[in-house]
C-alpha cells in the first residue's frame, strides 16, 4: 500500500526543506531579525508548514474521505483497512519526521533526548503503519494531534521577532495549553485505549505477540503525558508568580 503512493515521501522531505533553506535565508537577509534569531525562526516556519500540512490531511481523513472513514466500520478493517488519503498521509508524515530529525541531530539546541527520540519514534511507528497497520488511527495520531503544533509554532516565532506587543505570543500560548492537553492527553488517552484494545484483540486472532505494538504506543503515551506534565507545572508556576490584581 504505501509503495502505491510513496512518491509523496520525497516532495513531502522536499517542501520542507525548501521553505527552510528559503525562509532561513530571506530571515538572516532581513535587518530587523537578530542574527542569532534567523535560524531558529527558518525552523519554526518550516516546521510550522510540515505540522499544518499533516493536521489538514488528518482532519480530511477523519471529516470528508469517506474511504478514511469506512475504516472504522468493524475491528479488522481499523486494524487491516487501507485508504488512500491515509497513505498520503502517512507519506507526508513520514517525510516532515525524517526532516526534522536529521535538523534535529545536526543543531546542538534542538538535541534533546525527548525531541530524538519522539521523532525517531515517530518514524518507526510510520513504517509499522505502512503495513498497512491500524490505519484507521492515522488520521489522528499523525495529523490532527500536530493541531496542537501550531499555536505552539507562532509563539515561538512571536518570541523570535521580538514583537512589541506581547498579545500574539500569550494568546498562542494559551492556545497551545489547552490544545495540546486536548488533543494529546485526553483525546490521545481515548483513541489510545481504543487502539489498545484493537492490537490486543488482533494479536488474539493471529496468534502473533502484542508486546512491540503496545510498547510503541505506551512511549508515545507516556511522552505525550511527560510533555503535558511540564506545561501544567509551567503555567501554576507563571500563575504563583503573577502580581495579584488589586480588589
């Protein structure tokens, strides 16, 4: 299935790349931009195009293709079932993902273990999906969670710019709180049960072993909660630290 619609893997590698190279330069050409800026903000915006990109293919698969969403019918076909538009999907996935690794590992600041290994993992669980694998959960898990992402991008690049007002940067970041607790703690929690629930019943029917499906899955969970836990604890603690409002 996914050799069907592999040539989505290299534009997707290549559109990125391009706007990163190009917005990298045309920052770096700009006066107003600090120098030391211009290379972080050349990532965030290419990072910014590749998640978007994958959100918008998530909610197609999951809202309007009807073939995406004929998967859920019954268990064997959200655990066997293909569809095209999940198979972009994934191409395009996979192609931002091995992107952002190899930026990744060759910028010092972006080399920690949490950000090598979610996109090292994220690439592996790409390549179980190409299977084809439990693709009825790829809408969600590699598109419409990277909502998420978004928000996140433009207050990282509102702080970049040093923009004078600080009203986009704190509305992205509200944004981002509750979006990323949303999506990639409470919905990721039930989608992740329910997928659970599926390999374990298919391991069942085939005979075969569960334990590297749900090993996966329990790192990409327990991820996602570690990431939570340190925006909550951010947030009380900027909330402790606030000046208390006259009465």
């Amino acid at each position: 299935m996914f050799q069907r619609n592999a040539m989505h893997l290299i534009p997707a590698a290549l559109v990125v790349g391009t706007v990163h190279y190009a917005s990298t330069s045309a920052f770096f050409a700009c006066p107003r931009i600090p120098p030391d800026k211009a290379g972080n903000l050349g990532y965030l915006l290419a990072g910014g195009v590749g998640v978007t990109i994958c959100a918008m293919l998530g909610l197609y698969c999951a809202a309007v293709d009807p073939e995406s969403r004929a998967l859920w019918h019954s268990a064997a076909t959200r655990m066997n079932g293909t569809a095209p538009a999940t198979d972009t999907l994934m191409a395009w996935f996979l192609g931002y993902q091995t992107w952002n690794l190899g930026v990744t590992l060759a910028i010092p600041e972006l080399q920690s273990w949490t950000n090598v290994l979610h996109h090292t993992g994220a690439i592996v669980a790409t390549l179980v999906a190409c299977r084809p694998y439990a693709n009825a959960y790829v809408p969600f898990f590699f598109g419409i969670v990277e909502l998420s992402s978004i928000p996140l991008t433009a207050a990282d690049m509102a702080r970049d710019l040093l923009l004078p007002s600080p009203a986009v940067k704190t509305a992205a970041k509200g944004l981002f709180r509750l979006s990323f607790v949303a999506l990639r703690n409470v919905a990721w929690l039930a989608v992740g049960t329910s997928l659970a629930r599926d390999i374990v019943a298919q391991s069942r029917e085939s005979g075969t072993s569960p334990v590297f499906a749900l090993t996966l899955l329990g790192c990409f969970t327990g991820l996602q909660f570690f990431w939570g836990w340190k925006i909550v604890r951010r947030f009380l603690a900027s909330r402790a630290q606030a000046p208390v409002p006259n009465v």
